[in-house]
C-alpha cells in the first residue's frame, strides 16, 4: 500500500504550490515537475504578512506544501 494521500493535489517541485493534476505547467513557477509525496498544507493569502511564507520563501498568494518528500 503506497502512503496515503491527503489530497488530489501535487505539489511542484521547485516552489512546492499545490496545483490540480490536470495541470501540467505550475502557475507560479512555470515548473513541470511534480510529486504527490508532500506533507502539510498552507493557504497563504498575503505573503508579505505571513510568517510561513518567510520561512517558506513564498512570494506569491496561493496553497503550498510545507514538505516535500
Ligand atoms: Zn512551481
């Protein structure tokens, strides 16, 4: 049995957005690849007022990973 997954959604590998599968290009980065293994969720609306997206390096409102594997 692979992990369970907590959602649909895959994460980009490169700035970990979380994007739908029928997608095939990241809205944020441009990336084309992709992984199911991530862990945690945020939803960060205002980057500039967010502490996890600092820590994070998230410059762009949107939902992210916090972990990939
Ligand atoms: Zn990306």
């Amino acid at each position: 049995m692979p992990a369970a997954r907590r959602s649909n959604f895959k994460a980009c590998l490169k700035c970990k957005m979380l994007v739908e599968p029928e997608k095939e290009i990241c809205p944020n980065c441009g990336g084309r690849d992709f992984t199911y293994e991530w862990e945690g969720a945020v939803i960060i609306i205002d980057p500039s007022k967010s502490e996890i997206a600092k820590l994070l390096e998230i410059e762009k409102p949107g939902r992210y990973a916090i972990r990939i594997r």
